[in-house]
C-alpha cells in the first residue's frame, strides 16, 4: 500500500486479469457464453430424469460457470470500485454486470429443476460419491423452495437487479 504523497493505494488485480480489455477476459467472457449455452441446451428440463452420474457432471459445471463468473464481477466490481469517478471503469463494471446477469438469468432454471426433484430422488443422488460433497449446497437451495416462483418471474427478478435496489447503491456510492 502506498500512502506517500497522498497517493491513493491500488489493488493488484494481474491475479484476476491485466486489464479490462486483456484477451484472458475476453476470452473468458467468450468461453463462459458459450460455456452456458451448452449447459442450457444440455441440462434445461431434463435434472428430474438423468443419472446420479450425470447430475454430479451437471453440478461440477454449473460450479466452474458460477467461478468464472465471480472471477470476471470480481474484477469488474475492484476495477470500478478503485476510483468510482473513472467513466470507462465504470462502464466496464455496468457492461460485465449486465452480461453476467444476464447469463445468470438463463441459468436460473437450473436451481429451479433441483428444488422441484423429489425428496427420493435426491436421496437415491447423494449415493453418489461426489454428489455427496454438494449435499449441504443443495440443502440450502431446497431451503427455498417454498418461495421459488415461476422460471419467468425469478429471471425477470434477476433482470431488474441491475436497475432495482443495486442502482440506488451504485448512485450512492457515487455520489
């Protein structure tokens, strides 16, 4: 941290990616879409009816989706909260929030189709052996399945992060 001269201190975000225009994070990006498309296309209405096997594959991809996209927001959100007075920094952070979000949206499903399995089923799923290490994961998404809405309502919900009470705070922590 540098504190001489009345310099601000920077964080070192090389561990993320270089730049906010670096090829590793647009690759990223590019890799993460595609990545989630063919979740989409893969698993979309069809978790009540694989294999143990399958739905341990479809959890540990789901896992690396929702890691790329931390690591993508996460350097978004350090890079704009560095100086909140940078335009292109901001920019940046509002483009990446709005893609991830949407992503996220698409994804929504997934989630959905866990907390409409039958308790047997699952129960019949944590035989297997990694699916027994996401057991407290799924436990905890079923613990909100009496407030689950329908897949179009929880995507618009998702839509409206971006405009909803997270605005407010943006504007906030701007002003």
């Amino acid at each position: 941290m540098n504190t001489e001269n009345n310099i601000l201190p920077t964080w070192n975000l090389e561990d993320l990616y270089g730049s906010a225009d670096s090829k590793e994070l647009l690759d990223d990006f590019s890799t993460l879409e595609i990545s989630a498309n063919k979740f989409i296309n893969t698993y979309q209405n069809s978790i009540a009816n694989i294999s143990s096997e399958n739905f341990s594959e479809a959890i540990l991809l789901y896992e690396n989706l929702k890691e790329k996209m931390e690591k993508i927001s996460s350097f978004a959100e350090l890079l704009y909260n560095e100086d909140l007075l940078n335009k292109k920094n901001s920019r940046f952070a509002q483009s990446v929030r709005e893609k991830i979000s949407s992503i996220v949206g698409k994804l929504i499903f997934f989630t959905l189709e866990i907390n409409n399995l039958p308790e047997k089923t699952l129960q019949e799923h944590y035989k297997n052996e990694t699916l027994k290490r996401y057991r407290p994961w799924i436990e905890t998404i079923r613990l909100f399945k009496n407030y689950q809405l329908s897949k179009e309502i929880e995507k618009v919900f998702e839509e409206k992060k971006i405009t909803s009470s997270n605005a407010w705070r943006r504007l906030y922590d701007e002003i």
